[in-house]
C-alpha cells in the first residue's frame, strides 16, 4: 500500500522560498505520522518546478514561469517515469497527496495565473485516473469517537465503529479502552477521566458521535459541543429512525454543529478517507 506524494511534504529542497507556513510544516508532518501509523509507503513524485527551475526559487504563478513548451516537454517526460514506476510496482497508488495552491501539485486549487483558481496543478492534472487529495485533508486522521459505553451491546459497537474507521486509516481515541467503563470511580478517576478526554478532544482532528437513541447520551452531546466550540469537525451517527421534528433528526443543536450520516458504512466518506479520495 502507498501512496505518491508532492516531494515538498518530504523534502525542504523542493519549496519554493519564502511561502511555507509553521502550519504548512504541522501538516506535512501529521501526513508523514499517518503513513508511518498505517505502514503507507510514501513515494514522492519528481518535482518539476525544481527541475526546471532550480531548488532556490522564489515562488510564481504557472503563467509566469512555467507557460513553455520545455516545461510542457518535461512534464510529458515526467509522467512517463511515473506511470513506468506504477506499472512496475504492479498496483496503483491508493491516491496522490498533493499540496493545494502549487502551480504543479494542487489539488483542488493552483496558482495558474495571479488568481487562484480551481483545479489541479499542471503535474496532477496529468493524472486524471488516480484519486488526489491536498495534504490538509489527508493530515487529519485523528478521530474521538464519542459514544455511549454502558452496555455490552454499546461496547461491541463502538469497537465495530473503530475497526470500521482504522481500515479507512484513521487512528481512533476509544474512550472505552482507557478506563471510561466503571461505576465504581472515585472522585480521582472522574477528575483525571475528565482531563484526559478533554486533553484528546484539544488534539484530535473530527470527532465521531453516535447519536442514537429517543434523546442522545449526555456525555456524547457535551463532547460533541465542546469539539465544536473549538473549531473541529464533527460527523454524527444516527441510524435510529425516530425523529425529533419535522425538519429534525435529533436535537437540532447537535443536528447544525454536525455533519449526520444514518448509516455506518457512510462515516469513512463523511470524514474523507484516503480510499475514497475523489478523482
């Protein structure tokens, strides 16, 4: 399993000077923690604005510095190699992981004249038969899935829904497996229970709420509005069919800080799996 990659995610040499954020390097980073995580090879695509170019650039548009025919000559030699390389491995990449605004390797935006505009990069646009997906989206991979655990019949749910989530390489915080169980607690366990989840709620990228049931779980909904109120993405999982209204599934607060799927299997697209990635 592996995936390409735009070879700025890897290798500082290939950037363009000046442009790369301390955010930008977070998520090139978490990108690289994710394939390690899931033992994905990471195979970085030549970069043929360096080629052309050279390692020491300042950054420009498409139309600025890559409009020739040498360039559109390099890049028709480029992609040869890089289908060669596909052909030879003998399985195709689970997706590319390029870095959105890059007049080569955007994904869903490139710099082709002074305005961004929507697209792939010149490079990734040759490629058109293998999913792409910017190194943002790919570098959030850490789940909280917030859950009832109270029951047996809860407990072997929640650990369906982590299997389900691992297999699209997301690396899940199961509140279940660190002690969430008991209710015999002291007063302690409840304070350190406490810290550590909101702790993980500061850290991960989505939250995964279940949200079944005539009124959803108190505890769920309370991490599901404190992962909103700091910004995260929140996708809910109701597939009880009652409904609290007309024009609601569920409480409609929950409803509007989330994205609701009514089915499990629906969830790996909802937070953007790497196996799903849009051609």
């Amino acid at each position: 399993m592996y995936v390409l990659v735009a070879p700025c995610i890897q290798n500082p040499g290939c950037r363009a000077r000046g442009i790369t954020t301390d955010e930008d390097l977070r998520y090139f980073g978490r990108a690289v923690e994710r394939c390690r995580r899931f033992s994905i090879e990471m195979v970085p695509l030549p970069c043929p604005e360096t080629i052309y170019l050279g390692a020491d650039r300042p950054p420009g548009s498409f139309v600025e510095r890559l409009a020739t025919d040498e360039f559109a000559a390099l890049l028709d030699g480029l992609e040869s190699e890089v289908r060669a390389a596909i052909r030879e491995r003998g399985e195709p990449p689970i997706a590319i992981v390029g870095v959105d605004s890059s007049p080569t390797c955007g994904v869903n935006a490139t710099y082709y004249s002074s305005e961004k505009q929507p697209g792939r990069g010149a490079f990734l646009a040759r490629f058109p038969d293998i999913p792409a997906i910017d190194v943002k989206e790919f570098a959030c991979y850490r789940v909280y899935l917030a859950a009832p655990l109270f029951s047996e019949a809860e407990v072997a749910y929640n650990l369906a829904l982590r299997d389900l989530l691992e297999a699209h390489l997301f690396d899940v915080y199961l509140p279940q497996e660190v002690g969430d169980t008991s209710h015999t607690r002291c007063r302690e366990e409840h304070l350190a229970i406490f810290a550590q989840h909101t702790a993980v709620l500061r850290e991960i990228d989505t939250v995964v709420a279940v949200i079944d049931g005539a009124d959803a779980d108190s505890g769920t909904s309370w991490e599901m509005g404190y992962a909103y109120g700091l910004g995260k993405k929140v996708v809910a999982l109701r597939t009880d069919f009652r409904i609290a209204g007309h024009h609601e599934q569920v409480n409609l607060m929950l409803e509007e800080s989330a994205v609701v799927v009514t089915r499990k299997v629906d969830l790996p697209r909802a937070l953007g799996s790497p196996l799903l990635a849009s051609r």
